[in-house]
C-alpha cells in the first residue's frame, strides 16, 4: 500500500529499477486507491532496487533524473528498497 499523509495515495505510479550491481528486470506499475500488484513473473528481482513514486500530479520529467532522491512537495520520492528472495513480497509505503 501506498499513503499520503497517512491515507492510501489516490493516483500515482510505483517503479522498482535495480540499484548499481543488481541484475534483472526493473517493474512498474499503477497506484490506484493505495494499491499496486507487480506479478512476480515480471519483476523485480531480488536484491536493491531505487524506487520512485510518483503522484497523479508528478510531471513526466521527473522520471528522467538519473538518481532519485527524497523530495517534499509532489514528489517523485526516491526511496531505496532490499527486495527479497521468494514468492511474495509486500513493501508498504509512506510518501509525504
């Protein structure tokens, strides 16, 4: 789940890319009502992974910053995740 000042984020995009040394696809996916589901055939692989959550009001541009960092305002919010090894992974989020 994804939240916005503790409630689920109405619109955004989530997008899990592997951190520098990581192999395997990246993912992506939409964020409606505080949900996203990436199907584990499609990624992300295990290890690091930079993630960016852009809101509805995100501008496309922002995606193109070679490095995601932490920001305040609308965001994207560039966070840093381990995924794991296994079947399923659940990451919750909060965004500011």
């Amino acid at each position: 789940q994804v939240r916005q000042g503790g409630k689920p984020l109405a619109a955004g995009t989530i997008v899990f890319t592997p951190k520098s040394g990581s192999s395997g696809p990246g993912a992506e996916a939409q964020i409606v009502d505080g949900q996203y589901r990436i199907d584990q055939g499609v990624g992300p692989t295990p290890g690091p992974h930079h993630v960016v959550i852009a809101t509805e009001r995100s501008t496309p541009d922002m995606f193109a910053k070679t490095k995601p960092k932490p920001a305040k305002g609308q965001g994207p919010w560039g966070l840093e995740v381990d995924v794991p090894a296994g079947e399923t992974f659940t990451k919750d989020f909060e965004v500011r």
